[in-house]
C-alpha cells in the first residue's frame, strides 16, 4: 500500500526536479497524500451533520407530516387527511355564488400575500437604501482601514438584539413620536398624525431598518471584489461613470445583490414580533398566524400555515437565483 | 493650495455627497437607539414618548429592582449561558466542518446546503417543527437543550463561512512541511494549524455568542417553562409599555456593543500574533 509515508520518502530521495518520475505517478501521489493527510473527513462532520438532522432536518420533516395529521383540539393524532389543508385554501362560501364571499381567497392565503408584498416592499426599499451605502464603502473609501471601520459600524446593529431595535422605535414613531415633533418644528405639518405609529408605514420603515444591514453585507463584499483595474480600463476607452456602472460594476455586483435579497426575503416573510411592536397586532403575518394557532394547540394547521410559508419561500429563493446565477460566488 | 482639475472637484463632490449619505444611514440605523437611550432617564412622571419630564435614574432603579419585567436576573443568566455554550459549540463545529471542506469529499454539495439551509429557515418554522415534534414525543422542551439545538444551527452558517474564507487563504504547504519533518496529525493540527486559524474561530464565535444572545424567534415555542432574555423582553411588551423597557433595552445594547468590542479586541490581538 502506497501512503503518504511513501510519496514522502520519494520526494526526499528522488533528485529535484524528477519527484516521483514521470507525471502521472507524480499527479497520483499528489491526490493520494490530499486524500490521505489531515484527520479523515467522516470524524470531522459527523457532530455538526447528525446535529443538523436532529435540530433542522426532523423539525422540517415534522411540519410537513403534522401537517397531514388530525387536530383533536387539544393536541393531534396521527392520520392522512386534506382537510387542514381544504381550511388552508377553501373559505366558507367559496363556491357558492349567493355567498357574499363567492371566490374570496381564504384569510390565510390573503395572510400569507399581505406577508409576501410587505416583504417584496421591503427587499426594494432595502436595495435601495444598501447599494450606495455598499458602493459608497467599497469603491469611495480607498484605505482598507476606514472601509473595514466603516462597514463595521453600519453592520454592528446586526448583533444587537432586534426586538429592542423594533421597541427603540416607539418613541420615535407615535403621536408625540420624534418624528412629529420634528415635523411640527419645521411646520411641515400642522397637528401631530397618527399615522406614523401602528401603521403600514411604521411596520415597513422598522423592518427596513432591522433588515437592511443584511442587504449591505453581501452586496459590499461583492463590490470590493471588483478588480479596480477594470475600471480604470473602461475609463481610459472612454467610458463615462454612467457606463462604467452599467455595464461593469452593476453586473459584477448581482451576486451580491441577490445573496442579500434572499438574506432580507426569508428573515421578512418569517417575521412576526415586529408586527406586534409597531403594528400594535393590527396585521397579521404568517408567523403571527403560525403561532397564533400552535397557542390554541391546533398543530395541523399551525403546520399547515408552516408549509405553505415554506413554499412560498422556496418560491421566491427559487425565483431570485433564476435570474442571478449566484454559484460562482460561493 | 494645489489647483484641481474639473475631474478631481467633481469627484469629491461626489464623495462628499456619500458621505452625507452614509451619515444619513447611520442616523437611521442608530437613531431610535439613541431616543430610547435619552427616555430610559425620563422623570418619573413621564412616559414612553419625548418631552423628557425630568431627569432620573428612577426606571433604571425600577430595572434592577425585584420584578420589574419578569424575572429579569434568571433570565439574563440563562441567556448568557447560553450564548457561551453556542459559542463554543459554532466555534469547534465550524472548524471541523472547514477543515473537512478543504478537501473533495462525497455528499460535501448536499452538507454546504444543510449548513447555509440553517441560515434560511425561518425561526418561526424550526420553533413549531420542533415544539410540536417534542410534544408528540412526549419530551417537554427546554432552553438548555432544545433552545441550544436550533441557536446552533442558526449560528453555524455564520462561522463556517468565516472558518471557510480562513481556510481558504491558508498555505498547506506549512502543514506537509510539519508532516514532512514526521509530525503526526494531531501534532501537525495544535502546532501549526491552530494558531493560525484562530482569529477566525474567535470571529465564529462571535457570531456564535451575539447571534444567541439576542435570539428569539427560534426560541420561541423552545425555550419550555423558563425564559430566556429576548424572551423576557417580548413578554413585557403585551404589557403596558414603560420607559423601563427602555433601560433594559439599553442596558442589553450596551452588553451587546462592549461585547463586540472585546471580540474586535481579541482578534485584532490573535490576528497580529499569528502573523
């Protein structure tokens, strides 16, 4: 058996220049001593595998089988039945054309889309507000010790907890909030609005600001990735700043840019507690409902409601690396 | 003063207009911090919104006195308790995972998706997936295990792309010379690869440690019949809001930043030493 032991031994005494004759043998060495050096890769992820298994993969597999069991109104009994899933889709009166609510999609399918379009909002306006942050930080901040400090200091919100950046927004938002007094100060309005807190506006401008850091990450780091030399050579052909956007940076950056959407996408469509923060429960998102039936012990729905947010999800994950191929990035 | 050409003034213009947008952000990022830091001294009299009515330590003297919101001091120890246990667990599993990872190995596409599938699934989701698995088990959850197990995936995408990015800038030729010179694995993995690595396991750590610090979606349905202190926080805001919230928010945020701080710290030290 040839072993590590003995392509070490060759490339000892074999004259330089001629380790282990001719290539093949050479290249063969060369795999087997990869293969074989360092500690044996079954040891090395089977903690952090089986650990998975138990702690994401059974959790999954639970929500979808669950999801065909049998409520009992007090916990669930194991069964193959659609019915959970009928409640899910089919509201009282869906097929009846006397019914005043004749072809209203269910609360929960209109749940799980006011949940997708407050999340497509926020993905946008986070784009928005993290891509000349992220180009601001990558390609105008030239010392790398200022632009690590910088970036620092934009993403430090993100280790702090967000259910305190959501209550942070308290007094910031109400009617004697920070933001109606400001208004009434410049006398851009002439009494304070509600409309701030508890609303539409309040629960999407709070999500941005507890997600968009999220978007800057990815999109920064592919932006400094960026060879600066490219530039400078669309510069001398005569390329404006416009073009040179365009065509070189914007397309170099879409990785980027897709890895924080889906980052900001699936933490916004599992978002629940944010609602009850500055929306004062006035919503409901597919989380609120999630949790809202496990409290009253209807598991199957609860999975139910779990499952399509899944797909939902997958949907949208889905969607977004169909038009940005992202697999050269990881 | 040196004369600039129209190309250069119009690219610090340009700058200079970043750089109030940057400004702009921080404010935004920061800013409700910052009001919520102000009102944890309101006056006793005043509320949770602007005009302060006085100055005072009083919701802070509330904070630290018995059951202001809930059981504060248990809680706060369960989470950081916690938060160490993660730590260390993201911080040994990203390790092992990237040194697997340095080399081709059957299934290694399927595993990179599980790990990076932890930072994709909602907590929401992996809390009732489990919850109500335990409960058909028949094993009451509780922070210590339960709790652990869905912060340690959450956490673990994180330090593995950090252990990644490590290893991928690693040189193994330092590691054949070692088990060239007849050093064994073991020997070859404390001398030479650790202390190379280790700023970068210190930076999953501190992914690990903040990350589960501050969780609470995850622990939701998890954590059993003891809080722990995100938990705490969203139970106290069913209840009337008072600026003793505030405290504790800014209290917990303070522990947050010194935290990081101390990590910057610490890794910018290793990361000199291990040049």
């Amino acid at each position: 058996m040839t072993t590590v032991e003995d392509y070490a031994q060759l490339a000892r005494t074999a004259p330089r220049g001629l380790i282990g004759g001719p290539p093949d043998v050479r290249a063969e060495a060369d795999r087997k001593y990869r293969r074989e050096a360092g500690f044996p890769v079954p040891l090395l992820v089977a903690p952090a595998t089986l650990w998975l298994i138990i702690f994401l993969f059974l959790p999954l597999i639970s929500i979808f089988i669950f999801s065909f069991w049998k409520s009992t109104g007090h916990g669930m009994t194991p069964a193959f039945t659609l019915d959970n899933y009928r409640a899910f889709f089919v509201a009282e009166g869906f097929f009846d054309p006397k019914n005043p609510d004749f072809l209203t999609p269910s609360v929960f399918i209109r749940t799980l889309w006011t949940t997708f379009r407050f999340t497509v909002t926020v993905m946008a306006i986070c784009l928005i507000l993290a891509y000349p942050l992220a180009y601001f930080l990558s390609m105008q901040v030239e010392d790398f010790k200022w632009q690590l400090a910088l970036f620092l200091l934009a993403m430090v919100p993100f280790w702090t907890s967000y259910l305190i950046r959501a209550v942070a927004w308290l007094p910031m938002l109400g009617r004697h909030g920070l933001i109606n007094e400001f208004l009434l100060d410049i006398g851009a309005i002439e009494e304070p609005v509600s409309f701030f807190l508890y609303s539409e506006f309040s629960y999407t401008m709070a999500l941005v600001q507890l997600y968009v850091v999220l978007a800057v990450g990815p999109i920064f780091f592919s932006l400094a990735k960026i060879d600066k030399t490219l530039l400078e050579a669309a510069r001398d052909m005569g390329a404006n700043p416009f073009q040179i956007f365009r065509e070189i940076i914007l397309p170099l950056s879409m990785p980027g840019i897709a890895i924080g959407m889906i980052f900001v996408f699936v933490m916004v469509m599992g978002e629940f507690a944010t609602a009850v923060v500055v929306y004062g429960g006035k919503t409901s998102t597919t989380g609120t409902v999630i949790l809202n039936y496990y409290a009253i012990a209807n598991y199957p729905f609860a999975a139910v409601n779990a499952f399509m947010l899944m797909m939902a999800m997958m949907i949208g994950v889905v969607t977004i690396l169909r038009v940005v191929d992202i697999r050269k990035e990881l | 003063m040196a004369r600039s050409t129209p190309e250069q003034r119009r690219k610090t213009r340009v700058k200079a207009g970043f750089s109030v947008y940057y400004a702009i952000f921080l404010i935004f990022v920061y800013g409700p911090m910052f009001a919520m830091f102000t009102l944890s001294f309101q006056g006793r009299r005043g509320g949770v919104t602007f005009p302060m009515r006085g100055l005072s330590f009083y919701w802070w003297e509330r904070l630290a006195g018995p059951s202001a919101v809930g059981d504060i001091k248990s809680s706060l120890v369960r989470s950081l308790i916690l938060a160490v246990v993660v730590m260390v667990i993201t911080a040994i599993f990203s390790t092992m995972l990237a040194m697997a990872f340095r080399k081709k190995f059957r299934g290694s596409g399927v595993l990179f998706y599980a790990i990076m599938a932890g930072l994709m699934v909602p907590g929401v989701l992996l809390s009732l997936g489990l919850a109500s698995l335990l409960r058909v088990v028949g094993i009451p959850p509780a922070w210590w295990y339960s709790g652990l197990g869905v912060h340690v995936v959450w956490t673990l995408p994180f330090g593995f792309l950090v252990m990644m990015a490590v290893f991928n800038r690693f040189d193994d030729r330092l590691e054949e010379a070692a088990r060239d010179m007849g050093a064994d694995e073991w020997t070859v993995f404390k001398e030479i690869t650790l202390p190379l690595v280790t700023p970068g396991i210190v930076a999953a750590g501190l992914f690990g440690f903040t990350l589960s610090y501050d969780e609470f979606a995850r622990t939701t349905l998890l954590s059993g019949a003891e809080n722990t202190l995100p938990l705490d926080i969203n139970a106290s805001l069913t209840q009337r809001v008072q600026p003793t919230l505030f405290a504790l928010g800014t209290a917990s945020t303070i522990f947050s930043l010194l935290m990081i701080g101390l990590f910057i710290v610490v890794y910018t030290i290793l990361y000199r030493r291990s040049r």
